[in-house]
C-alpha cells in the first residue's frame, strides 16, 4: 500500500476501554498511522464526525454510555454524518449469532472479534484504505446522489483493464439501478451478473428488481431457494416479509418476519412491520413481544421516541384484554408503570400527560374499574380535529369503544383515518389498514373483548344457543387465538346445530380446530375437544382438513 495514503489517512478509534484504547494507538502509530483521534463514547464520536472527515472509523460494539457501537454506526449512517467513502470496522468481543447478524446487516466494512493481533489490524485497515481510496471518486458521487453519473463512471471503470474491483463496481452499479427505480434494466442487469457468477448480493439485487418489477412469482420462487442458504437466509426472509405485505398475505408475512427478527432483532423498521401484521392478524402477544424489543433495542438510538415507551404499554392493555390468563392484568400494570417512568427518565420535558391518562384509563377498564375510567377519559380534551400522535389518537379512540362511547369512538377513527390519507408520510399503508380494521370491528362489536366473551358464556350457560352463538363468533373475530374462545364457539356450534336441526358451518369449525389442534391445551379443554371431535365423527364430518 502506498505509504503516502498510509501516512495522510484520518482514523478516528472508538474504544471506552483505556487499555483498549493504548493498545490501538500503539499498534496504528507502529503501523504508520499518524493521525489518530479517540473517542470513548458515541456522542464524543458524533461530534468528531460533524466536525471533520474520516479515512477510516475503528468502533467498539461494547460501549456503555447511551449508545453502543451499532447505535452508533446506524446514527451516522442515516443521518449522513460519514461518506460511503470512509471506512469502518467493527470490534466487539461478544459474538452471539444475534449480535453478529444484526451488525452484518448494516453491512460494514469489517468485524473484527478480539482479542486480535496488530497484523491482523494491519491487513484488514491497508485493504479498506486502498479500496476507499481507488474507490473515492464513485463513493462521492454516491454521497452527491449522482447515481446516474456513478453509473457512467462505472461503466467506464469496469472497461478498463487495469480495474482491480469489478464485483464491488457491479455492486454499486446494482444499487444505484434500483435506487433509480429503473426497474426492468436492474433485472436485465443483476441477471448477467448471475450468468457470470453467482454473486448473493446480485440474487438479492435480482429479487428487489422483479418486486419492484411486480414479478411476485418469480421473486417467491427464488426467494424460497435462498432460505436454504446462510448467508443468504436472513434476506430472503426479510423481503419475503415485505413481498407477502404487498401481496396482503399479513399471516405469511407476520411468519416471515418473525423469523428474520428472531435472527438479527436490533433491526427497528423490520419489528415495526411485525407488530404492525401481527396486529393485523389479531396476534395481541406477538405485537406485545414485539413492541418489548423495541423500547428495549430502540433505547438511545435514532429511533429513541416516547412513542416506543408508549406502544409497549399500550400493547401490554390490547394484550391483557384479549388473554384468559388471568395473572396478566397485574403484570401488565407493573410493566405499563415501567414504560412510563422510563418514558419520564428519558424525555423528562415530553409533554404527553393526555396519552399517559387516555392509558390509566384503559388500565382502569382492564381492572374492572369502569366508573375510575370513565371519569378519567371524560376529563380529557375533547377537540380531536388535530391529530398529534396516530398512535395516541387510536389509543383514545379504543378506550372510547371500550367505555361505551361509541360515537365517539368511530368519530375519532374516521378523523385519524381521513390525517392518515392526508398524510401518508406519517404512517405506513399496512397501519393504516390495521386502523380501518379496527374502525370496521368496533363498529359492527359494540362489547369490548372482556364483556364479549362474558356475555357470550352467560347466554350460553343460560342456554341462549343463537345469542351465544352470535357472541362467540364475534369474539372469534377479534380474537382469533384465543384457544378459549376457539373452544367455547365450537362447543356452542354444535350444540346449536344438535338444537335446531341446521347445517353446521363447518368453515368456522375448522378454523376453531385447526387453532386447538396446534394449541397446548390445559387437560380439561383436551377432554372437552375429544367429546367435540367424537360428535364430529359420528355426524360424519371431518374437521382436519
């Protein structure tokens, strides 16, 4: 490497260990390095990164003051505070799967895993300054957002015979195609990178080019074949997510997504779509796991809102509400009134008291204490023509529902829904559609969760078959994992059929089975479906299907 770009190159080391820190110093400075800068946590780093660029950024995974390393390189990622054409290498000494696959996809540029040699040092920073370097003129031209000149420069790079770098070129060229939504010739291209050879970045490429393409089948196809893939597992799961998003397949997507955050959780966008389908789905314990990892991962980073302090509270209520656990209520009160402590530590000049007494208000229901609620959420502001927070405002319009006023509460959901379509921006088409299911089925379901299902039982003890009936499968709708419910309204399906001498609908039987088949069932309910399923076989009538 040539000396000269050695000597000149900036590096800015990350490390708030000291002994860490003199370590590398020592080794850059016996390398040849002489402009050397330290930073012993991410907001000294971030302030260094305003101020002056780097050559190259060595960053510690384990920092402890606020931000650790990812946090970090997310931050100065988005908001532009570092240029493609600088350099930056991972060091961390944990290297659990989940760690390892949440910083791979931020795609650095290196990981190294300590403890480490300063020949190892040594190699990894020459290769990244040489490729920068050579590189720097199609890296600017990126940063500009000059993708159509990048893509000329790089037609002509990739001519020259002297060209050392023609999988990263094809790569960038790749990248910029898409970014251009230059959908067809994207497809053309990643295809005759394949015919060279069968780069995974370029199946990738290929992939997002056929969705962009709304070639969904083909997309499907090889999106399968590469889940059997490790390097490539993590990505085909994350756009089959999307792809069956927008194909509005929300169970497939909600499986997929599961999976790709169970793999790499430190991704916020990719949790957020999973509460948002999982929500979708009626998956009250999925949004509530989901919206967990988010206030705990989100914590310090770009994405650090109160609103994630919020969700996971109000998720917390929306799940309490539809479980037949009945230790979740306190629990869920503890961990709500720790949401919102962490919310005051964190953001002690928010101003969001309204949203904190709209959730009291819904704990209170949760409690059985309607008069407390009620008094609670009358006390608040009524002028909702302003919708500060979608979050906030569906919140509200849930504990309206919950509490009787129904009026209200549908008035409230066509005002959040009409700012949604007004500004798109300020929330993605998937919750949108979750709103509009929530306006639909608290208009045609007057009962909130707890008393459907109370109601429905009583009528059905009281041998009110058509009433309960009614009442079981409007609970079934709105709480379709509830293996509860499931078996209440299968119970109450045949005995209203046995009753009245009707067809049974025996679409709504199997879907009630097919969620207690796969469900671990307390031993009283496994013997309740074992007398159902015998009915079932004496009347000729196959469920499993």
């Amino acid at each position: 490497m040539p000396t000269k770009i050695f000597s000149k190159a900036k590096i800015l080391i990350v490390e708030e260990q000291p002994l860490a820190q003199s370590y590398m110093k020592q080794s850059l400075e016996r390398l040849g390095f002489r402009q050397l800068s330290f930073a012993d946590h991410a907001n000294s780093a971030k302030e260094q990164c305003l101020s002056e660029s780097f050559d190259l950024i060595v960053c510690s995974f384990n920092l402890n003051k606020h931000q650790d390393g990812y946090q970090l390189y997310e931050e100065l990622r988005v908001k532009q505070l570092i240029k493609n054409s600088t350099g930056f290498i991972f060091i961390s000494a944990e290297t659990s799967g989940s760690l390892v696959h949440s910083v791979l996809e931020l795609q650095p540029d290196d990981f190294l895993v300590k403890p480490f040699t300063a020949q190892e040092l040594k190699t990894r920073i020459e290769r990244i300054l040489k490729r920068k370097h050579d590189l720097q003129t199609v890296h600017t031209l990126i940063d500009d957002g000059n993708d159509s000149k990048a893509i000329k420069y790089i037609n002509a790079a990739l001519e020259r015979k002297d060209n050392n770098y023609s999988p990263i070129l094809l790569r960038l060229k790749g990248d910029a195609l898409l970014r251009l939504k230059r959908a067809q010739e994207a497809k053309d291209f990643f295809k005759s990178v394949l015919d060279i050879q069968k780069f995974a970045w370029a199946k990738v490429g290929l992939v997002e080019a056929l969705i962009a393409n709304n070639e969904h089948i083909l997309a499907q196809r090889m999106l399968k074949t590469m889940l059997g893939r490790q390097e490539t597992r993590l990505v085909a799961l994350d756009l089959l997510g999307r792809l069956e998003i927008k194909l509005n397949q929300f169970e497939l997507a909600q499986d997929f997504l599961s999976q790709a955050a169970t793999i790499a959780p430190r991704n916020i966008s990719r949790q957020k779509s999973l509460s948002t389908v999982s929500l979708i789905n009626h998956d009250y314990e999925k949004n509530y796991l989901t919206q967990k990892d988010i206030a705990n991962f989100a914590k310090h980073s770009i994405y650090d809102h109160p609103d994630i302090y919020l969700n996971a509270a109000r998720a917390g209520i929306d799940f309490a509400l539809t479980t037949d656990q009945t230790d979740q209520v306190q629990r869920i009160s503890r961990q709500t009134n720790k949401y919102i402590n962490d919310l005051k530590t964190q953001f002690p000049n928010s101003t969001n008291q309204s949203q904190i007494d709209v959730l009291n208000a819904r704990l209170h229901y949760l409690k059985d204490e309607h008069q407390k609620a009620k008094k609670l959420i009358e006390q608040l502001e009524d002028d909702d023509s302003i919708i500060r927070s979608v979050d906030g405002a569906l919140d509200k319009a849930k504990a309206f529902h919950e509490l009787g006023f129904h009026q209200k509460a549908q008035m409230l959901f066509t005002q959040i829904i009409n700012h949604c379509e007004r500004h798109p921006t300020t929330s993605e088409p998937t919750y949108l559609r979750y709103i509009q299911q929530q306006q639909s089925e608290r208009r045609d379901i007057k009962m909130g969760p707890k008393e459907l299902n109370n109601h429905a039982v009583t009528q059905f003890n009281k041998g009110q078959l058509n009433t309960a009936l009614e009442a079981f499968t409007h609970a079934f709708r709105v709480m379709p994992r509830n293996q509860s419910i499931a078996l209440n309204l299968l119970q109450c399906l045949f005995d209203s059929t046995k009753q009245s001498g009707s067809s049974l609908n025996i679409g709504l039987a199997k879907k009630c089975y097919t969620l207690l088949d796969k469900s671990d069932l307390p031993a009283d309910q496994a013997q309740r479906l074992d007398k159902i399923m015998n009915q079932a076989k004496e009347m000729k009538l196959n469920l499993k299907d």
